[in-house]
C-alpha cells in the first residue's frame, strides 16, 4: 500500500480508503447490502492485512448503524487507523435535524463519537452544503470541536467550486481551520471535477478523497450493455451515480476490460489505477460486498499504468471541453500553472479550437 499527505496537512492516509456505506443495511440502504457485525469485521481485516488506515463513514448511513458497527468493529485496535466521519444530511423530522449550524453539528459529532466508540475522529467532513447557515457559524463549530479534541481535521464533501473557495477566504479572514481535503465523486465516467475540484486540490491544498470510484460498480467489468447483475444495487433499485450518456459508459468500458485482459487485471484495477494518477487525489473510498472485492482493489494500487494506456482512457473518457476552458486553450496555454493542468493537461494533444 502507499500512503500520500492529505492537503496541506502531515496526516497521511493510504491511497485506498475502505469504505463501510454497506454496513448495517437499515432502510435505503438495504439495497447496497445488510452487513452485521461479523462480516465487517471479515472485511475490515482484509482490509488492515492490506495496508488500508483510513476507514470512512458518516452519521447517516444506515441511520447511525452504521458507525456503531465500525465502532465495535475496530474496539481494541482504533489507534492503528483513521476514522472518516460526516454530518450535514437529514437525520430525523425536526427543523434542526439537518444541516451546518452550530447545534447541528456538536450534537452530531457527539452522538457519532458514542456510536463510534472513540473519543475524537480523525477527519470530519461537511456532507453536503448548506445555504442557509453562515459559513462563520459553521467553521466556529468546527473549530469548538477541533479545540475540544474531538476532531482533528476537516473536509467538505459534495461541494462546488465557489462553495470550497468561500469557505476557504471566511477561514482565513476569521482565524478559522480550513479544510485540507474534499469527498467528492470522480471517476473515468464522471469527470466533471476536472473543471474546478481538482485545480482547487492542486492550487489550494484541498486534496481529493473520492467516493465511489468505481461508480457503484459500473465501472467493475460486472456491468455490460446486456446485463445487470442481479445482486447489484442498481437491480435492487438504487439511482445513484446517474449515467447521462449510456454509450459512452460502455465505451470506456470496452477500454477498461481490453486494457485489463492484455494485462491479466480487472476492469476495476484499471479503472482505479487510473483515477489514482489523477492531480490532487490523496485516496479513493472503496466498499464491496466481499473479500475478494477488497483484495481486488487493493492490489489496485500497485498497477502502474502506461503511458498509452492513460492516453486511451483519457481520449475515450474525458469530458467537453466546455468554455471559458477552450479559450484558455486557445489563448493561455503558455501561462498555466499547476492548478489549470489539472484540467488542460487532458487536452494538450488538441490543436487550437
């Protein structure tokens, strides 16, 4: 396993993640799977034998049970590893049962630590924004808790471009933690971030820990053009990531599991070693429903990929280059630094437009 400095912090984390999204299986959840106490711990150990020290959650998956699992889970061993956790999304019916407020979050924070069986989490992410609560109110909370030891770092997830930068200039102008990394979905399907997530990453230090790199298994070689597994989450129902052009999944597809037969890898070994060549990606967020699930991705992370392989991928997957990016293309190439690669260097095959 490697392990790779989180933003602009001394914290390293592996550059897999495990993630336990399937752990509990109380209500919506049961359509990704129903994992108890003995399974997780099957797969945690799996997980640990291969070098993994960041184990992520949040207070809603499975409505907390999620966190109480991996607490019990990791008992006796919790100063090996990194605990990820997350508050912001709705947890009950009351008018203050969602989002970033003061009250929201130090309740939250502290129900998660009792279900968690921990006295302080390692990273704790903002799981959503929220509009309507000063970014003020929210990072003075954060910091109440970070100077209280609960927590020792943060990140936001599921944020735009704007929302990260605001955060980021109300941190430094207040005297308040900034964040030092970003949960955020990307994968070759969905690149969308390329556009401003990951030249945030590189240019402010908020590296990219990504969720769902495999887009909830799409991108594993178990999905084709004629078949759903019947075990999958997707036959069960579930919607999310959402796929706006279905032929060019399968293009990329058809890539992954021709690099992957010429190699005597998976389509997801491919896939995930890809995404960890990517500018500002400190460590990708898997799950799976068994061991050999996690054995496969792990040994993900030592595949080394070519340098026609990476330009294959990239030619059938990256996305359009839309404006004001063609015109900086035109125009600026000659001036980019570091941050506007992280988009631009996709695209430097490409006369000009």
């Amino acid at each position: 396993m490697k392990y790779r400095t989180l933003g602009r912090s001394g914290l390293k984390v592996s550059a897999l993640s495990m993630g336990t999204f399937s752990f509990g299986g109380v209500g919506d959840f049961a359509m990704v799977a129903r994992q108890g106490v003995a399974e997780a711990r099957r797969l945690v150990d799996v997980c640990l034998d291969g070098g993994i020290n960041v184990f992520d959650t949040a207070n809603m998956y499975s409505l907390g049970r999620s966190e109480e699992i991996l607490g019990e889970v990791l008992e006796g061993r919790r100063e090996r590893v990194l605990i990820s956790s997350k508050a912001r999304m709705r947890i009950g019916e009351g008018p203050n049962d969602e989002g970033a407020s003061r009250f929201h979050l130090i309740r939250e924070c502290e129900r998660s630590l009792k279900r968690l069986r921990t006295d302080h989490i390692d990273i704790y992410f903002l799981h959503e924004w929220d509009g309507t609560t000063p970014l003020e109110e929210t990072l003075s909370a954060l910091d109440a808790l970070m100077r209280a030891g609960k927590i020792r770092y943060i990140g936001c997830s599921n944020f735009s471009g704007w929302h990260i930068m605001k955060a980021l200039g109300v941190a430094e102008q207040k005297g308040l933690p900034r964040f030092v990394t970003q949960q955020i979905h990307y994968t070759l399907e969905a690149r969308e971030a390329e556009y401003e997530l990951l030249p945030i990453a590189i240019d402010q230090g908020v590296d990219v820990m990504v969720w769902s790199p495999l887009a909830a298994g799409l991108l594993s070689g178990a999905f084709t053009r004629d078949r759903v597994p019947a075990d999958s989450r997707q036959a069960a129902g579930w919607s999310e990531p959402p796929i706006r052009d279905r032929e060019r999944l399968w293009a990329i597809v058809d890539v992954l599991t021709d690099i992957a037969g010429a190699r005597g890898a998976t389509p997801a070994q491919i896939a995930l070693a890809w995404t960890l060549t990517r500018p500002g990606i400190a460590s990708l967020v898997v799950g799976g429903t068994e061991e050999r699930h996690f054995r496969d991705n792990i040994a993900a992370a030592a595949i080394e990929l070519t340098s026609e392989e990476l330009d294959r991928l990239n030619r059938v997957s990256r996305p359009a280059y839309i404006y004001p990016y063609w015109h900086q293309h035109n125009f600026a190439a000659d001036r980019f630094g570091a941050g506007d690669l992280a988009l631009h260097g996709a695209y430097e095959d490409l006369g000009k437009i």
